[in-house]
C-alpha cells in the first residue's frame, strides 16, 4: 500500500547553526521510498546520510547567517509489513541467543530507566504467559493508566515522570512502553514516523518489542491504526531519534505534517484477533 | 607497553540466570591481546563475541540450575597510544561534519543527562578557546569539586545527582564528565578498563572526549596514569559497558582485579604539557 | 492499656555536634506519660521541651569534645484511644472549613510530593464513596503494591521513589500515604513512634487522615496493631520528625527499642468491620 | 514609609472549587496595614483569617456554581524595618538554643531539598567567616549562577533542579537560596509580597535568614530594593506560601499587581556596607 507523505519546518535562524534533520522515510525490506523531494529555502549545501545502524536517514547542514530557514519534503512510500498470526511458530529468543544490535536495546536510556521499574513491571505483566501478552498488556496499561494531553509534557520528561504524573503525549507514551519492557529483559527501541489519520497531523512516535525473532509494532496511544504508519527512524528514545536535533541558536516558528494513503481500501489492524500483530521489518 | 591483567569473579547463581560479562581486554589498532585465558567453574557453554560497533567484547552464558559460579581472565596485553602534541593540527571537526557513529555520542543517555546540563557547562566552560581546553577544564573542575568516596553511590546514581551532591566514584566522575562535554557539543563516551597502580585494585571508569579527529582519553579521578590504562569497552555510559549485566537471579560473592606492567620503565603521562595528551585508537 | 517503651542510642562524637532527639513519649489527651526516665552518659546540660505546635518532644545537647555518647529513656505511659464506628456521624469537614493548622497538612513535603501524584491518585481512589474509603483503600493499595524490604532505601528516598521503584521501610510506606492523601485534599500527616510486637524491634513510622474532625491513624505495613503503638511525634513528613537530627560530627553505633504491653488481654484492633478505625487525639 | 499595594485575580470557576488566597499584607511589628479593601465578585460569603504561626492572612471561600470569579485587593501599609549595622553585636545564636518554630525552617521541605546540597553549600560557603556573610555569598553566587528568565519553570520547579539547569524565576531563586542556608544549618524561610518598582508589576518571592536573632531579608534576584517590599507571608517554601491555592476546577485568567511609595524620597537599601542589612520583624 503507497502513502504520500509531507512535512515542512521553518527556523528563525539567530547565529551559526548546524541542524540534524531526521524526517526523511527509511527504506527498509518493508518500506520503499519511491519518489522523495527536499527542498531547502535559502539554497545550502546538505547532506543526507543513513546512521551507521541503518535505522535513520538524516540529513544534516550548517547555517552561518542569521535567515529564515525553511525545508519541505515530501515521499511517496510503498509499505509492506508482515503479519503475526497463530501459525507463527514461537520461536522464543532468550537473551543468551540475542544478537549484539537488538540487545544493546534491553539497556536503559536518557528516557526509559528501565532500571527503576523492575518491581512494578514483573508485578504488573510478569505472569503473563507469552512475552507477546505481556507487551500487548504493557500496551493496555498504558492506555488505560495514562492521559494523553497535548502540551503536558516537555523535551525533559522520561518514563519515570509519565508513570508517576500519570499525563504525556505519544512520545511519553513510547518512553514508557520501552522501559516496561525492557524492564521484562524484552528488547524494546522507539519508532518515528509519519501517521495516515492522526488528529491533529504531526509526526508521530510508538515502539517496537523484539517478539520470537520480530521487531513488533505496539501503539499505546491507539490514536492511529499500525499499518498507517512510515517509519522514519528507530532509536533508544527520542534522545537519538529526534525531528530535529539543533546545535546553534534557531527557533522554530511552523511545522506542517501530512500523510495520505494512495488507495481505497485501507483496513485499520486490529492486535489481538488470530492475526495478531504486525511488523515492519 | 605489555601488560598483565587478570579479573575473577564468583557468584552464588539461585535460578535461571543469563550473564553477559564485559571484562575482556578489548583487541584494537593500539592494544592487542598477546595472551588471554579464561576459565569457568562449572564448565559450561558459552559465547565470546564482540559487539556490533566493535567496541566491546563480550562473554555470555546462561545458567540453568543453582550453584556457585565463578570465572577468572586473565591476558596479556601490548598497549600503545598516540601522542597528541602541540604540533598535531588542529583540524576541528564541526558537529556538521562528524560521522553517524561519532556523533552518536552527542545524545544525552542514562546516567549523562546532557540537556540539562547545557547552561552550566557553557558558563563554566564555554570560554575556554579549544575544544581539548574545554576538556581538560571540565575535568579539573570534576576533580577540584567533587569527592571521591567509596561506596558512597550505586547503580541509579547519574551525572544530575552527582552535580548537586558532589560526592561519587570513578564510575560517577566518568558520567558527569560525559555529560558536561555533550553539553557543549563534544562527542564523549565511557571507558572501562584494567588500571595499572589503582589502589584498592578494582574495574575503572574514565572517558574519552572526540577533539580533532581522535578520541582523546581523560580522567577526572586523578587516580592512575592514564598510560597505564587498558581497555575493555567504549560505550554511551555504564548502561551499556557494565563489568556484569544479569538477568535472573545471581548475587555476587567476590571480585579481585589485578593490573600490572611487564616492564621496568613505566613513566606516568600528565596532561597539559607540550606533550598535551593521548589517544587510543 | 499502659505500655512500657524503651530505647539507647549511642555515637561516636568526633567534635561539636548539636543532637535534637525526638524519642519522648508525647503528652497528649489519649496518651497518658506516668513515669519517665532519661540517662544522658556522659552527663551533659540538656533541655527537653514541647515543640511550638505541641505535636513533638524535643530533648537537644551540645558536645563540644570528642567522646561516646549515649542516651536512655524509658517510660510507662496509659493509652486511650477513640473508636471511630459506624454510629460516628459523618461530619464532613470540607478544604473551606478546615483550621489553619489542619489545613497545613493539605500541602506537599519534602518527602510527599503530593502535587505530582493528583492523577494517579484521583484516578485509583477518587471513585469510592467516603474519605475514610478512600484513605482505606490507599492503605490497602500499598500494602499489595509496595515490597517491604529491609534497608532497601535511605534518608533521601521520598514517595515519589517509592511509587515508582515499589519497595521500601516504613517511613517509605507512610510518605506514600501521606502524598496519595494530599493528592485527593485529604490532610495526613507522619506518625512516629513506639511499636508493640514490631519484628525486629525498632522505631516506627505511619501515618494519620484528618477524616470527619478526627485524625485517625493508618498503617500500610500491617506490620504492628495501631492499637499498640505510643505516640512520639506528628510531622509533615520524616524531615520535621526524625528521631535524632544530628548537626556536626557524630555516627551512630547503636540502637535498641523495646515496647511491651503491660496487661494480659491485648486484642489487635482490626479495620473495615463495624468499629471501623480508632483516632488518638 | 507608606505603600498602597494592589492586586487583582480573576478566574473562570468550571465546577465546585475551594480557594485559599494569601494576597492580603500581613499585620507584624514592623508593618501597620493602615487601610484595606476587598472585593470579591459574584459577592459571596468568605473568611479571612491569620495562619496559626501568624505568619499569612489567608481568605478563603467556596464556590458552588460555575461562574467567572474575580477579586481585588487594596491596602495602605506602613513599613518600617530594622537596620543591622556594625554596632549591631553579634550574639551567635547556636543551633542548640533555637526556639522550636525558628528551628522547623532548618528541615528540608518540598522545594527546597537543603539534605543533598550539604557537601556543595559547605564547600562554597562554609568558610565565611560569619553568618552573614555566608548568607550574602549564597545571594551573590546565585545572582550570578542562575539565568533569570520569565516563563523558564513551573509549579514543581524545585532547588535541585535550579542548581542544576542553572535556570529560573524569582520563586527558584528564593528556593535555592533557602535551601544552600538550610544546608549550612542556617534556619530560612520563603517571603511573598509586593514589590516596589518590580517590572513587570507581579507578586515577587525571596528569602529572610535568621542571624544572630533577627529574620534578615535577602534577594538574589536583585531586581528590587529590599526596602520597597510589603510582606505578604512567610513559609518553609512556595508549598504553603502559594498566591492562590486552589482544590477544584478553576482556570485564572488574569492578575495584575501594583505597589507604589506614597512618599517621594525613596532611597534603595544597599548590602554590604556599614549598614549591612535590613530585617522585617
């Protein structure tokens, strides 16, 4: 199924400052990007690059003089996801077997300190049977326990603020849903991406869970269906997957998000039934 | 250089437990492994690998019944580091510039909670006119304001707690210089290692800060030489370099570490001379 | 029903050091103090005095040289207490009408952040039908949520901690019940005191609501009968009301505590039936 | 010197809500309220009351309906004040004979957490010579340590994190310098009240220190005379010193502020010279 997507930043630019831009939609075995454009007003020479660990594409400039900045992209992707039904064979993946990569994501991070919610995540999600029913529960949990309000939350807050203050916004909700797994020893990394029906439009952020050799989507927010969503990048937490990280002195002043879906037919997945999940490899 | 490092650790194992050890000399352009034995009680299958940005090697193995467990390792190790001198250029390398891996440690982690740092540190140490300046700068503050006191933290303690109460370990040195450089834009990542003199002997903690071009190593304890440093691993902070990363149920009984020179001239570097610092590789 | 409470506390002075102690019984309308003793090794001029709001008896010292210090007290004081049960009117006092000094007990502490645990709080406890209700059921949530473990916290810990790490002592368990309280404008404050049948002996801490005109005691741990405890201090929270605040230079080096019941028929007073709670005054 | 203080709070009230204002100048020995008006619209019944330490006159009331609720308040005050000069004799007064309310302001409270900042405050400050100039090094460590920026901080903005963040309004500046006295055992409290040629006009906050048995006034903000302040209240912190407190649903939705001298001969009190400093009894 193909989307379109869009976005577009301005900056009040106020002195030499270097911008890493992470808005891009990432080609992976599931996702191609077809056709794709940038466009960078005042004209400046940039350059897009993939991480090292592939997950994120950034693109990346240095402005000198003060100016108004502004960029516009625009994708069209082509996704595909594979399904997790029943037939799945659980093929349980112990730490012991973890490959270097995926266990470096059962460690705490700037946002998720897994470390401090050992107790509460065993109590909580620790007797469910399958590490795929614990996530599902963490999913529920947090639906339920935590009220998403716009604003509530700032470039500071991490997991520990969220469970206790009980308020964030989809980011919180992600922070969180990675510390309680990880707290579970289950490998869990964030996700950024674009959203086809989220309300008000803006990027949007949720986690993956490595489930039996799979990188599974979870969305606790359940503002948007999983199979709507382009990825534009996976890290430990917004700490290394952020939009856009600055390093200089600029304001933002707008920010557009858009994303479409080229087809008819979208049928939103639902977890749980005997097609269970899905994952974007 | 060669050096003699040795490290046994014994744990009483109660269940099902996975160990991932982090104590292997590390095999890089300025330190190779001449040597190296390890021995576990019981014998059991396990898996020395290293990990996928080659900057740790790590030993894993899993437990399934209770016993006493322990490990000894032992290596000999030929070091050797670049000299960074007043006549090495400085050929600054501008955030802009730097490569994903690199600037990966620009991010705030766990325990260096860099942006909330970023007033203080480019108050106290943004007017310093080179990025090594800074560095050094950072680390004589640590020294000068900070307590070294055994046992006087533990593994929740991060750079924020450290900054307001003064008082940690070398682990805790190690993090809130990290976080002060990232602070300021500097690349800086954790170093563990065997060091050569530490008295009582034990792991150490130290870092190493990106400035033109090499990652420069610094030590904010003062504790030993740097030269007489080996390393185990690189990492964002102790989240991901711990000596032991358990999952189960083990608790630990004994650790002894050992670090000696093979060699009659070993010659102390210190810092800030015309011979101003070193590089491992 | 008399009581006969003891404790000796002794330190290393290494120089002047100002000792406040707060080990008296408090002299209260329900609390009867009929014998006291106090022995002061070496002897040194002392003051004993009731705290400006009544609610604490302080004994304070200066040593100006070094020497071991150690204190004794004793004393057999008659308890009384009133049984709070169904025929008890239910006069609700509303935040408008309640006194000055009552409603200073609405407010957070330093270890009762109360104004972060509202939604939690509302969310959990908000729905059931009475104060005492609500009260019941935070004590309760604790109870099946909070691990008492022994030596699991120190003097810094606050509820926020404990809600989110789930475990604690005591005084931990009476900071979250005071917060959760506060949090729904219920006024709670901290309970210091002597404990019968308390394993191992020591002193202990828990909290009282202020519930219909009546501050009425509850105790998370379910460690003791609160009809076996003698009063030694109200406070906001541990930092008001700590057994000994030491300025200068001293370390513990021992501590007993005993607390026996001088009467044969000591019923444990049970919560939740008819003779729903009781309330020293 | 006479003063005529004006303020004004206006809310949208959504549903029943409880409001306790501590807005009214407070009667003391230095400070005569000569005339004092209020005004509440809907009209409706309410209580003005002073706290049980003496120490704020609060007004409270209950609104059932919703509505749009506004007050306002008016006052002619005559100040004097104490001036510590030289010839003042400095009759140290140790902790060990403090009186019971003066020694509650050296606890840690909410705000500020004086029980981590021990080893910093002792480090910086301890080796003044006297009290006083202790508590004059605090004030001007924080003046030039800490960024004063409107807007920067919130309701739950404590000490820990303005040392940290090195960031705040005059409410942080109060809190740190409360708690780096408190950490010297240097009882201090928080001060609320109007300020004369305050811009822009708003209610202000800073700190009195007890030294040598005078409450002193200090203010790191520097942004007014100390002698142009009219006492609203003093608390441990901003906790139980809040403007308005509010257990309901309510929205503000405006406040204005005004003190102006009725005198035209206005002299700006300066620290540090011969008159060293002035104290509100």
């Amino acid at each position: 199924m193909k989307f379109n997507v869009k976005s577009a930043l301005s900056y009040n630019v106020n002195g030499p400052t270097t911008f890493i831009f992470n808005i891009h939609a990432l080609n992976t075995s599931s996702q191609t990007v077809l056709e794709e454009n940038l466009t960078i007003d005042p004209a400046i020479n940039h350059d897009v690059f993939t991480a090292h660990d592939g997950r994120s594409k950034f693109m990346r400039l240095k402005i000198q003089e003060p100016c108004n900045f502004s960029m516009s992209y625009s994708a069209i992707v082509d996704m595909s996801y594979k399904i997790i039904d029943e037939n799945n064979s659980e093929n349980l993946v112990s730490v012991v077997e973890l490959d270097s990569y995926i266990a470096s994501f059962l460690y705490p991070s700037r946002y998720c300190q897994s470390d401090k919610l050992m107790k509460f995540s065993f109590k909580e999600f620790g007797h469910y049977a399958t590490v795929y029913d614990r996530v599902l529960a963490i999913t529920e949990w947090i639906y339920n326990n935590i009220e998403y309000t716009s604003g509530s939350t700032d470039s500071q807050t991490s997991a520990i603020d969220t469970i206790t203050e009980r308020v964030g916004v989809c980011r919180d909700f992600a922070h969180l849903g990675i510390a309680l797994c990880r707290a579970l020893s289950i490998p869990a990394r964030y996700f950024t991406g674009y959203a086809y029906q989220l309300n008000p439009p803006d990027f949007h952020a949720c986690f993956e869970a490595y489930i039996d050799g799979d990188w599974i989507i979870f969305d606790s927010t359940k503002l948007v269906a999983v199979n709507g969503l382009v990825k534009i990048a996976n890290g430990r937490d917004a700490a290394d997957s952020a939009v856009a990280s600055i390093f200089g002195n600029a304001v933002g002043t707008s920010i557009t998000v858009d994303c479409q879906v080229m087809d008819d037919n979208f049928q939103p997945f639902i977890y749980g039934g005997n097609q269970k999940a899905i994952s974007f490899q």
